[in-house]
C-alpha cells in the first residue's frame, strides 16, 4: 500500500499509524502502534482491529463497533476525531486522541488511515507514609484515580519513592479465575465420567460445556469415516433448525480444527466466508469455537460453543478448553469401547447358547457344524471357517462357510505345521499367512484374499483330539484373548456334537 521511502517516514513518526481494509483487518501498522497497543506485531497485521483495540468512552462504558474511528470513516467514508479512553493488551487504560481517514474507491471507502496521539496525564500515586503500593503479582502500581498503571508509565513520570506491596483488582480477578477453571474442570470430568453409556456421556458433555463455559449453546459432531462428513452426536442450547441446517463436510472450512488446532471465530456476522452465516445470525449466534476431540493423534471429532455476544478468548480460555476437550474424548472413547465390548459380549453369548441349543436338540451332525462355521464368521467378521475331523491320520473336511471350492480343494493340510501344533497343543493364530512358515498354501491363502487364520483343536470329553475348527480373515488381524476363549468354546461344543451323533450311531448298530 506504502512504498518503501513512506513507510520509512511513517516508521519515525511518533505518533501510533494504522491502516485497515474495508472488512476491518489491518494492513498496515508502524513501531509506535505496536508499542502503544502491547500486541505482538504476528498479532497484529491480518487481525480484525476490534480484537486488538478496546475503547471506553467518558463514563467508563465500552464503545460499539460502529463508534470506533476507523470503522465510522470506513462506513460513513467520512473523516473523524475523537477522544477516548484506550486499553492496552497489559489491560493498562489511558486517554487517546484519534482520528481516522477514509480512502476512497469510486464512490465508498475501500480502506482507512488511522493516527492515534496519546494524551499525557499527570499521574498521582497513592503514597502513605513515604510508601508507595505496587501488585506484588503484576508490579502495577494504584493511583488515587483507582487505576492501576505498569511501573514503566510510572517511572516514566515520577521520581523515585520507596516500594511495598499489594495486589490489584485485575490479579486477584485471575487468581479466582484460575480457581474457578480448576472447580469446573474438576465438576465436568466428574460428570462425563460417571456414566458408560454412550449417549449418556454425549449429552452430559454438552450440557456441561454450556454451564461451566456461560456460552449460549454447544454441539458435539464425530467424524464419520466412510462419508467423510462430521455427524450430530449431539447439542444443547440450539434449535433442531440449525442444527439440521446441512452436512459440514471435512472441507477447508474445518481445515484448521481437523488438524488439531482450537478455531475461533469472533464475530460469525462479519465473517462472509462462513458457509452457514445467514443460518447461524438467524440462530442469534455471534462466537463460534471450534475445539478438536482427539483420541491419541487420531482425530475423532469437533466440539463447537455458541455465544449470543461477541467474545475474545484468551490463552487461558484455550489452555482450558482444551483441557475439557481432552476429557471428553476420553470419556467418548471409554463409553463407546464399553458398549462394543458388552455388545460383543451379548452376541457371543447369543450364539453359544443358540449352537449348545441346537446340540441339545438333534443329533443331526452336519446341521450342527454347518451352524457353527456360519454363525463364527457372522459373528466375529472373518471371511470364512472349515471343520475338519480325523480319520485315521487324515483330516476330512465336513464343514465350510466362506471359501471357494477351488481353495477347500488345494490339497491334504496335515503336514502344515500350525495344524500340527493345535492338534498337540491348541489354538495358533497366524496374523499374515503369506510371510508365516508354518503355512504351506501361501499362493492359495493369498488367492483367496485370505490375511490371518486361526487353528483351534476340537476334544471330545476325554481331552482326545478329534478334529480342528479353522476361522479366515480378509483383513490382517491379531485375534484377542477373549475372541480366542470364545471360539475354543465353540470347538468344545463341536466335539460335543460329534461325540453326541457318534455315540447314537454306535447305539444305532447295536439295534
């Protein structure tokens, strides 16, 4: 906007000099700005200058939006001058004159210049007997106005007294802030973790959020990895509205929360980019924060707070909401492994007893076994399952489900060595059967799209080997303790079975 020699001339001027464009972010600003205002200058170029600059008129009272300067110029492309009352990013608070210049751009206004003068006040300390009181906590020291002002303003105007201590307003503020974020964090992880259920944990999440944050609303939305959307898990605080109002895709516009970072977004109706913005100022939202859940390093979802009011978090607001952030996907992860695990649990019991049923009530062998190795794979999602009884020295097969006819036919498996190791001394899982020695078919196995394979023996009551139960995955999995328990359970009812309809044979002949 200026070229080199101005901002050369501007960079030596004293007085502080801002440029803003028409949606309000600075363009422009010297070293006098960056020094007035206390922001780093990372913060400073590209924000919205009512996140920097915080007005107070003569009572005290903060100053609309459209009241500030250089918004005024920009709107009305008028030039003005005011004299107000500014603070610092330190919350120092001292009296300002500024005035603003609009640029114009055919008939409006396309970008403003901004000079703000500080007005010098004499400074009166509060002084008792030769003593002078600093805040021990951020070294302000108390005028007899009750303002508290940074030593360096101090020392900047007076000569030097003898210090003690005390603590501003403004600190004790933050140490009861810092008391308050610990009882809340303490109040919510108490509540989320109180329950397993699952729709229980998402709605105490929200309404908590909404109590402890003294935000308008919350919603909560998880990735969906097949769609590649972020689903309504749950909300309080909205209408079904706007919270029906369309899919958020895993577009730019999460971009930022997707890769872990908190979004804040100050003010939703100045910000035009938003896909939802007329629905959101239809809801009466003004602030939306955007907070990840994040399982590990594995993404799992947002968790969103409304506000009615414009809000500026601070540091300590993001330390904290994070904090909270963090718990609920613990709690979100510990609810949803509960129920899949009860879940799981319920559906192998479910089979067991429906296969111990159908054992208990026929002797018809080959109904049996053809229950058990369809019911495995539906159950625990394997491809595929064969029984195979002895015959001799030989293993026959008298049950599949899931495998092709060309497979079952490659050829005698006795001679692989993890059928020999169950038949001597029970279950082997393989996790990748085309790498794994003790597996003789590997061109066959990865034909077949199989990756792991689990080998169980099936005993008759006297422990005696009779047969085997073979499970097939088509992805690579390492099979769990639980689920290796459940299937030897079912190989026992198997040789149950089997001893059952050779036992009625034998009773059978006799006759």
């Amino acid at each position: 906007m200026f070229g080199n020699k101005y901002k050369e001339m501007l960079e030596a001027v004293n007085d502080a000099i801002y440029c803003i464009d028409k949606s309000f972010r600075v363009i422009y600003f010297n070293k006098a700005f960056e020094v007035l205002i206390g922001f780093p200058p990372s913060e400073i170029k590209g924000n919205y200058i009512y996140n920097l600059l915080k007005y107070f008129d003569s009572k005290g009272l903060n100053i609309e939006l459209d009241e500030y300067p250089c918004i005024f110029s920009i709107k009305s492309s008028k030039s003005c001058s005011k004299e107000l009352t500014l603070k610092d990013y330190y919350s120092d608070v001292f009296p300002i004159e500024e005035s603003a210049f609009p640029i114009q751009k055919g008939k409006s206004a396309d970008s403003c210049v901004c000079i703000i003068k500080k007005k010098s006040i004499k400074i009166k300390p509060c002084v008792s007997n030769n003593l002078l009181t600093i805040c021990a906590w951020c070294k302000k020291i108390h005028c007899l106005t009750e303002n508290w002002i940074s030593i360096e303003n101090y020392l900047a105007e007076m000569a030097e007294v003898n210090v003690t201590h005390g603590m501003c307003p403004n600190c004790a503020s933050k140490i009861f802030d810092k008391k308050i974020y610990l009882e809340s964090y303490q109040d919510i992880c108490k509540a989320i973790s109180s329950s397993v259920s699952l729709k229980e944990v998402f709605d105490l999440i929200v309404k908590n959020i909404v109590k402890v944050m003294n935000v308008k609303a919350s919603m909560l939305r998880l990735i969906n990895n097949e769609t590649n959307t972020l689903e309504v898990a749950a909300y309080y605080g909205l209408s079904e509205n706007y919270v029906n109002k369309g899919p958020v895709d895993l577009d730019k516009s999460v971009k930022d929360t997707m890769e872990g970072k908190t979004v804040s977004i100050y003010d939703i109706s100045t910000d035009t980019t938003a896909r939802y913005n007329k629905e959101a100022m239809e809801e009466g939202i003004r602030t939306i924060l955007s907070v990840p859940l994040r399982k590990g390093s594995e993404m799992i979802g947002v968790l969103r707070m409304y506000t009615d009011e414009p809000v500026h978090y601070t540091e300590e607001d993001f330390k904290f909401i994070n904090a909270l952030a963090e718990q609920a996907a613990i709690a979100i992860v510990n609810a949803k492994t509960f129920e899949m695990t009860v879940s799981k649990a319920k559906e192998f019991l479910r089979v067991f007893q429906e296969v111990t049923q159908a054992v208990n009530s026929t002797l018809d062998l080959e109904e049996v076994l053809r229950l058990i190795v369809r019911k495995i794979p539906e159950t625990m999602k394997l491809k595929g399952a064969t029984v195979r009884l002895l015959k001799g020295k030989r293993l026959v097969l008298v049950a599949d489900y899931g495998l092709s006819k060309e497979y079952l036919n490659k050829g005698p498996i006795d001679m692989e060595q993890n059928v020999k190791i169950a038949l001597q001394k029970g279950a082997v899982a393989i996790y990748d059967v085309s790498r794994d020695d003790r597996v003789i078919y590997k061109k066959e196995a990865q034909k077949e799209g199989i990756k792991s394979m689990l080998t169980l023996p099936i005993m008759a009551r006297n422990k005696e080997v009779i047969g085997i139960l073979r499970l097939f995955t088509e992805q690579h999995r390492h099979f769990t303790d639980e689920e290796i328990s459940y299937t030897s359970s079912l190989a026992e009812v198997c040789g149950y079975a089997i001893e059952n309809a050779r036992l009625f044979e034998q009773i059978k002949s006799k006759k």
